[in-house]
C-alpha cells in the first residue's frame, strides 16, 4: 500500500520531494519515538518531522492542549490572546536570567526558514548596512535570501546567484579543517580569517548588518562549533559592533541538552531564530527574539498572515509545562551520553571519520579509507538498511555521507539502545 501510494505521488507531486525517495513509505499513524506505514510495519523514528517533534509524535498533553484550544480560536493575526501570551511568557521564561528582561519576541511565520530572513531584515533596518557575514556549511532555509545565507554550495547552485552581500567564512570543522590544518593545533585560525578580513578595510568584507551562525551544523552534518571558534566570533562582532544571529531553528529547544546550544558556550546572542521545536509536537510557529535596542522596526515593516498560529502557542505553552515537570533537558543529556557511548565504538570501522554530536543531535560522518573522501553511496546503503531494520534515520553533511539521528527529547534509554544497535549493524554490513 505504501507503494500504490507513493507512485500516485511520484506523478502528481514535485520533483523536489526528498524523503520519499530515501525512506519510500508512506505514513500511517504514530505515537511516540514510533511510526507505523500503511503496511503495517513499525518503525522507531530518530528523523522526527525533521527535528520538529521534541515530545515525540502526538503527546497526550499536547494534543489535549491544542485540541481545547481548536475549538476555542485558531487564527490571530498579530492581536494579542491568552494562548499567545501563555507561549510568549513561556518562551521569555526558559531564556537565561541575563537576557529574559532584554529581549522581545517577534513572532514570523511559520516557518524557520522565514524567521532567519526576519532576522537578518531586522539587522539589516538596525544597522543601515546591506551585507551579511555566513559560515560555510551553514543551513539557513530553502526561500530566495536564507538560502543565499546557506554555505551547502551543492543545495543552492542551481539558483545562480542569490541574493547579493552575503560573505562566507570558514566553520570550526576540525575533522576537514577548511584551512587543513592539523585538528587541534591552532588557534581558531577559521576565526581568524573572518577577524582578519573583517579589520582589513582594503579588499576585506565590508562591515555587515549581521552574522549568522549555526552553534552545531545540522544539515551541514552535524557539527558542533569550537567553544573557542563561537566565543571568538561573539567577541569580534560585539567589538566591531555587529548584530550575531544564531540560527537555533534546529538547536532550539532543548535539542543539544540546553534550552538554546548558545547558553553551551556562554556567549549572549543579539538575535535568536527559533522554529521547529517550539509547539513541541510540528505545529508551524517560527519567532526571533532579539536585543531591545534592535526594536527598530516601524508597525507594518515586517509583517504575514501566519504569524499567529493558536494551537502552536497552546501545544507550546503546554510543552514547556511538560520539560520542565518532567526534566526532560536532563533526559537530553543523558541519553546524549548513553549514544556518545553506543556509537563511538563504530570509530573502529575503516569507514566510520567521525562520531560527533551533543544532546540528542548525532551524526556518524562515513568515509572512504582509501583518499578519506565522502562516502556518499555507502551513507544511502546504510539508511535503506537502518529502514529494513525498523529505523528512520536522516543524511546530512556537505556530499550526504553523515548518518544523522534527531531522537524525541523524551526518548527512553530502551529505544535509543534498540536504535544505536541497529545503526552499528547497518553500517558494520553495508561497509563490508
Ligand atoms: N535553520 C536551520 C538551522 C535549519 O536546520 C532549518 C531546517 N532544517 C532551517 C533554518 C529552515 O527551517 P524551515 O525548513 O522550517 O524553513
């Protein structure tokens, strides 16, 4: 049945459609860390609506949360209501002491990738300047300027040129150091070149209304940030006076084991774009929350129809009742450590570069033995044989070859032992 329906689509749906091709079934039902296909088979889902399902699929107390508020009101442009309110204070309240009173939120829509062209508009009224400042190997969004903003040259070619004034900088990547150096010998030189460039006002980039960056790479293949690459690119931009966006769209939270990764390296970001794990259950909802001396814009500027999804605010409000009653940051952190410790051992296969990750964001970075070049192929054999095994995992990285997991927040050590065991088998027989 899966596959009646996935040819009906093939002819009527775009050539774009992705996930069908890699994971081909089609989806019944869930519950949970699990997905049943029309076939009836059941599978344990670590791609998770791509990260957005943080309490896992259909949590009873959110979808009691959202159904009340469905047949209470579901749209609200920008007017103010109880459920807004509730997820605003909600929001506001998980944010570390020292920004809680300074920032505000601006609520974009829906999605994640519409939040970071926010982000970056805003900066750019702020500061009356045009250009900004990505990393390579950043993911930003699929529309015209966050794509721009995206440093995976492969996923944005065929668009030509973009949008003007973006910059790219080498990322923190230690395992394919963008300045080949020896992993763990410099001193943040990837820093460097941005701070050289930026201080060099013969030929360098010009000083941007924004930089952006990801603290942990996820579609660039999940990896996370130097400590010391992030705090040196905080304190260079706050020098030279230019807003930092953190794209947290993937991060946000409490995917890497804290409400937002940035509070991980103890810097303050300027503006924050959060989306995907706010209504904790993949209701679309995306906001910024930036500095109050950012509040530039004029009533109208930056406006949408979507910006005020009411069953995303309920399911989000209750959503963060829920982490927190049930420490389910905790939980992140140590299911974290419980898969750092299942999959680390898979460094032992030839094949395997690199197991990296934090919280419940992992990748399993493949590549050939013989020129250490992506094993892309190999990264496609082990998702169809991780699906054959009854797991959904995703691919990333620069030429596909991370073997990604985004697990529920609140997945039990059960399922992640399940899930680990059969990443180490799909790899171990597909690598033969
Ligand atoms: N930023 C990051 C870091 C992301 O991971 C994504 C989505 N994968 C986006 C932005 C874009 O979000 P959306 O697909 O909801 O537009």
């Amino acid at each position: 049945r899966s596959a009646e329906l996935l040819a009906r689509q093939a002819v009527r749906e775009s050539n774009a459609r992705t996930y069908p091709r890699r994971l081909p079934i089609a989806i019944a039902e869930a519950s949970g860390s699990f997905l049943r296909d029309l076939d009836g088979n059941v599978f344990i889902d670590f791609l998770t609506g791509a990260g957005v399902l943080t309490l896992g699929h259909n949590h009873p107390e959110l979808v009691r949360a959202a159904t009340a508020q469905l047949t209470r009101l579901t749209h609200g442009l920008d007017f103010p209501t109880p459920a807004k309110d509730a997820f605003t204070e909600a929001q506001l309240a998980m944010l570390p002491a020292g920004l809680r009173d300074r920032m505000k939120i601006h609520f974009c829509g829906p999605t994640g990738g519409d939040a970071v062209d926010a982000a970056v508009k805003l900066c750019k009224t702020a500061t009356g300047r045009g250009d900004v400042v990505a990393f390579q190997g950043g993911f930003h969004g699929s529309g015209h300027a966050a794509m721009a903003l995206t440093g995976l040259v492969r996923q944005k070619q065929p668009v030509a040129n973009g949008v003007p004034g973006v910059h790219f900088s080498p990322y923190s990547y230690c395992a394919r150091c963008p300045l080949d150096l020896l992993p763990g010998t410099c001193d943040t030189n990837c820093a460097g070149q941005l701070e050289r460039s930026l201080r060099d006002g013969n030929g360098g980039v010009p000083l941007p209304a924004a930089v952006i960056l990801e603290l942990v790479q996820g579609e660039g293949g999940v990896i996370p940030a130097r400590r010391s690459f992030a705090r040196r690119i905080r304190a260079l931009t706050r020098e030279l006076d230019i807003p930092l966006i953190v794209d947290e769209v993937q991060t946000g939270c409490g995917r890497t084991g804290t409400w937002f990764a940035f509070e991980r390296y103890d810097i303050e970001p300027d503006v924050i774009v959060a989306s995907k794990g706010l209504s904790g259950m993949g209701l679309p909802v995306a906001i910024i929350m930036y500095d109050r001396r950012l509040d530039v814009w004029a009533p109208g500027a930056h406006i949408g129809t979507f910006r005020g999804n009411q069953l995303a605010f309920a399911a989000g409000a209750e959503a963060v009742r829920v982490i927190r009653r049930d420490d389910v940051l905790g939980n992140v952190r140590r299911r974290g450590e419980q898969i750092a410790e299942l999959l680390t051992p898979l460094t032992a296969n030839p094949w395997v570069k690199e197991v990296r990750g934090v919280g419940l964001m992992w990748g399993v970075e493949l590549a050939d033995p013989r020129d250490g070049g992506p094993a892309t192929e190999l990264a496609h054999r082990v998702q169809g044989a991780a699906l054959r095994r009854g797991l959904i995992v995703e691919l990333g990285g620069r030429a596909d070859c991370v073997v990604r997991i985004l697990p529920p927040l609140n997945v039990t050590a059960e399922v992640v032992a399940a899930a680990c065991a059969i990443i180490a088998e799909a790899v171990n027989a597909c690598s033969l």
